[in-house]
C-alpha cells in the first residue's frame, strides 16, 4: 500500500508539470518567432508591395496589435484547441499536422526500433566478451554512428542504395505512379495491411527502409553505449559474484540477472531520444523528401509562417512530454528506487 501510494504521488507529480512545460514551450516559440528578424507580410507580399497593402495584410493577420496582445489571444487559442490558420496557405494548420504528422511518426516509430536492435545487439555482444576484438568494433561503432553527421549520412546511403545499385528510392513516401491506400489511419503501412494490398505494402516498404535506416543508424550509437556501460557495470555488482559462486551457468547469470537491470537505463533513454527524433528526423525528412511534419517545419520557418511553426512545435512538444512521462511512469513501476 506504501509502495502504491508512493508511485500515485509520483505519477501525480509527473502529470502536474507536464502543463508547465508545454506553456513554457509555447510561450518560447511564440517569444522566438516574434523577436526573430524578417517579416512574415515580406515572405507573402514580397519587398515590391505597396505600403498600404503590407498594412492591410497586417491588420489582417493580427500583426498590428501589440505583443502582449498577440500573446494572450494565442494562449487562449491554444487553450481551446484552435492552432490557427496557415499565413502562406490559408489552411487550418490543424489539418495541416493532421495530415503530415502520421508520416513522421511512422518514420521515426520504425528509426527507433532499427536504432535499439541494431544498438543493443552491438552493445549486448561488447559486454559480454569485453576488451576483446568484439567490444573494440562495438565501441568503434558506436562512436562513428552517433558522429556522423545525418545529412551526410543520408546522402551517402541514397548515393549507395539508390543511384549505384537501384536497390531502394531515393526519396518520397509512395510512388507517383500508384495510388496510396484509401484508410483513416493516415499510417501506409497500417493502411496497406489493413486494405490487404501486398502491392502498396512493399511500396511503402521500399520507401521507408531507406530513411527509417538513416535514422536508426544514427540513433543505434547511443543505446549501444548506455547498454554496454550498463551490463558491464551489472556484470561487476556483488549478486551476479553470488550468482557465480553458486555455479551458474555465465549466459543465465546475463540473461537472469544482469541484463534486466541493465536495461532500465535503456528504457529510460528510449524515452528522452524521443525528443531528439525531431532534430534527426527534420534532416532525414528534407534529404529524402519525405512528407512529414519536420520537413512542414521547415518550409514555415522559411516562409515565416508563424502559425504552422507555433502549432508544430506545440503538437510535438505535447507529443515528447506524453511518451517521456509515460516511460518515466514504468520506470518508477518497475524500480521503486526511482519514487524517492
């Protein structure tokens, strides 16, 4: 009863400052844009307009008012739901997330997982036959994938598997000459599964392997070294000493005893590099031309769209806050150590 009543005051104080931080998010985004130099009326009129229709622009779009002004009448959007209107395309900006958002996370969704196999099947083999040939490419590994730097990477892996040997696309989501499948989930290869189309399936497939393998091998170099560093540090403790000197085998003392409490760090971490996806993913998105909400950011930074840039951020940070307490809620579920 003392444990649970402990992981509720824990869970309650997680969930009171998740709206704290998404304020002081959307209070840093709005601040950022305004204070950021260029003009949004120049982006849409351009700098021949006359002075009377840059002023009617602006008193349209709310520009006119004054800073605390423009800041409240945000909030209080926000508050209700509304994220506005697009400045470049006249479009609901939720409409506009609505549709790119499915995109960047089933990119990001499957960059992930590619990235914790890849990462913690290198790490799992350094640790368990250390300062051995082995753990030297692990380590090697795990350096050069976390510095590569990700457009590099993603031109040199479209250079590779699309120019030279016409393995896979080069960019873009589905192919132009077919028609995507028609389902509300907005996820392709949700939609192919569900419509039992084999055809658009593979599509999807062969155009998501490549950046979703850009993305993992770039994140892959942090969970090999956070579950190297920790199973080797689990494999020093005092109960897997005991472990041994009641004989057991080495592979059940790894599998029994080290690697669970080996891989909280990992599930941990598996939650805050939710948060860096977006800064991986912005990249990704551009070099390969893929439809999603990083690559609808950075158009609207161009343009100096600030309702798409507002709404983006916020749905994201929303997004990032939701998984990380989620994480940090089964971490606490399982470690009780993590409550105090």
């Amino acid at each position: 009863m003392v444990l649970r009543r402990d992981l509720l005051r824990y869970v309650a104080a997680r969930l009171a400052l998740a709206p704290v931080m998404l304020w002081i998010i959307a209070s840093l985004v709005f601040l950022l844009l305004r204070v950021a130099p260029g003009d949004p009326v120049d982006a849409l009129l351009g700098l021949r307009a006359t002075p009377a229709a840059r002023e009617a622009l602006r008193v349209q779009l709310g520009l006119n008012q004054p800073l605390a002004v423009q800041y409240v009448t945000y909030l209080r959007d926000l508050i209700g739901g509304h994220l506005g209107t697009s400045l470049a395309s006249q479009e609901a900006v939720g409409q506009i997330i609505k549709a790119s958002l499915p995109a960047t996370i089933e990119l990001g969704c499957m960059g992930l997982l590619l990235g914790a196999v890849l990462g913690l099947a290198v790490g799992f083999s350094g640790a368990a036959k250390p300062e051995g040939s082995v753990d030297l490419a692990g380590r090697l590994f795990g350096i050069g994938s976390y510095a590569l730097p990700p457009f590099w990477a993603a031109m040199v892996l479209q250079l590779c598997f699309a120019v030279w040997l016409h393995w896979l696309p080069v960019g873009g989501r589905f192919p132009a000459t077919l028609s995507p499948p028609e389902q509300p989930t907005g996820f392709y290869l949700i939609n192919a599964l569900l419509a039992g189309d084999g055809t658009a399936l593979l599509a999807s497939l062969r155009h998501l392997a490549l950046p979703a393998f850009t993305l993992g091998l770039l994140l892959s170099g942090i969970f090999e070294k956070v579950l190297r560093l920790n199973l080797r540090r689990a494999l020093r403790s005092d109960y897997v000493e005991a472990a041994r000197s009641r004989g057991l085998r080495e592979w059940r003392i790894i599998r029994r005893h080290a690697l669970p409490n080996a891989l909280l760090p990992v599930l941990t971490l598996g939650g805050i590099t939710v948060a860096s996806l977006i800064g991986g993913a912005l990249l990704i998105e551009v070099t390969f031309s893929w439809p999603g909400v990083a690559l609808r950011l950075q158009q609207a930074i161009s343009q100096r769209d600030y309702p798409v840039v507002q709404g983006v951020v916020v749905v994201v940070a929303a997004l990032v806050v939701a998984v990380t307490v989620a994480v940090d809620v089964v971490v606490a579920w399982i470690d009780p150590r993590v409550r105090f």
